[in-house]
C-alpha cells in the first residue's frame, strides 16, 4: 500500500524533484544576487546558474545532452524562481536570510541530491560514483553562483552542507541496493537530505577545521 502511493505521487521522481530543485535554487542564487545589488540581468543570470550548472556538471559526467539544453522546460522553471526571488526583495529586506529562502535552499539541495542519485544510478555507476555524482548535481550550482559574486564557494568552508548530499546520496544507494523501489528510494534521499541540512540551520552544525583541532589538541 505505502509503495503504490509512493508511485501515484511520484510516478516520474525525477522529474518531480528536478522541477522543485530548479525553482529552488533558482530563487536561492537570485536572492544572493539581489543582496550584491546586481542589476535585473546579473541577478537572472546568477539565479540561472545556481539552479543548471550542478545539473550541467552531472550530465556531462555521464555524457549526455545537458537537459537545459533541451528542454524550454527547464529555463522556464528558472526564471519562475528567479521571479520569485524579486516578489521576495519586494516583500522583505533581505530575502537571503528570510527562512523562505534558507527553506528553499534546503529542498532544493534535497531534490538535486535526489536527481543526481537517480542519474547516476541509471548509469550504472558504482557506490561512490552515485555519492558523488549526488553532491556535484546538489552543490555545484551553488559553487559556480559563488564565483559569480566573487566570492569563494561556501561549501569549501566548514559549514555542514555538501555533508548532507554525501548523506543523502548514500541512503539513494542503499535504499535501492536493498530492492525497494525508485520511488521509495527518492523519497528516503530527499528526506535525509533536506532534514539533516534543516538541522545543521537549526543547531549551527559546522564540520571542525584544522584549527579546531588544534584547539582540542591544546
């Protein structure tokens, strides 16, 4: 009964979480852009970024056609988000902190976890090449709107961020390694991704640098 329901609603999981990943990060990129006062074609431009390049990255991993190349689908989702992200500007201050925005950032490092999990898998690739495929898919937008604003990549710092693609593509591998479906397998990725980055918000979850070892180690 709980996996023909998983099926009604997410027959295509793929595209379900493309979709919400796209709009998502969309409005997360243009968000960060609107606080650096970009101009409406900067901000468009970030948002854009944010939302293909880790998509882009993932299929020309697996050599195939990136899907913003094909489909006018898929652009139009991105300035659905960047769209939002300026109603956002409008309505509040500053929208990079609103916890719409922190919200949406979390589901759609979830959802892109989630789609590069299931692409990876599709390829056939082995365990790490799933985990991985999973965080480049889920983070590296966020990298390239980074260098956009001239600034370094935050999940290069010690903030628990690509930790929970890692976490999220892992539990895709697992899930479906034990014989459930894609759907059940999905759902269990975006799950574990979305709450342990909600969690990491919540608590201030940090990764240690080196010098706090050292610091212990004193």
């Amino acid at each position: 009964m709980g996996q023909q329901l998983l099926e009604v609603l997410f027959g295509d999981p793929f595209a379900v979480m493309n979709t919400i990943g796209l709009i998502a990060f969309a409005l997360v990129g243009s968000s960060k852009a609107i606080r650096e006062e970009f101009d409406v074609l900067g901000i468009t431009i970030v948002g854009l970024a944010m939302a293909f390049a880790g998509g882009a990255t993932r299929d020309i991993l697996v050599t195939r056609v990136p899907l913003a190349l094909q489909s006018p689908i898929e652009i139009s989702l991105g300035l659905l988000g960047v769209g939002l992200a300026i109603a956002l500007s409008v309505v509040f201050t500053a929208p990079e902190t609103h916890p719409i925005t922190l919200v949406s950032d979390a589901i759609g490092l979830a959802a892109f976890t989630t789609t590069g999990a299931i692409v990876a898998t599709e390829a056939g690739v082995s365990v790490f090449g799933v985990v991985v495929i999973a965080m480049i898919n889920a983070v590296g937008g966020g990298a390239f709107a980074d260098i956009l604003l001239d600034r370094s990549p935050f999940i290069l710092f010690e903030d628990f961020y690509a930790s929970c693609a890692v976490l999220g593509g892992s539990t895709y591998w697992l899930v479906e390694t034990i014989g459930a479906t894609g759907s059940a397998a999905a759902v269990a990725c975006a799950a574990v991704t979305v709450l342990t980055r909600l969690a990491a918000v919540t608590y201030n979850w940090n990764l240690p640098t080196v010098q706090n070892l050292e610091l212990l180690r004193n």
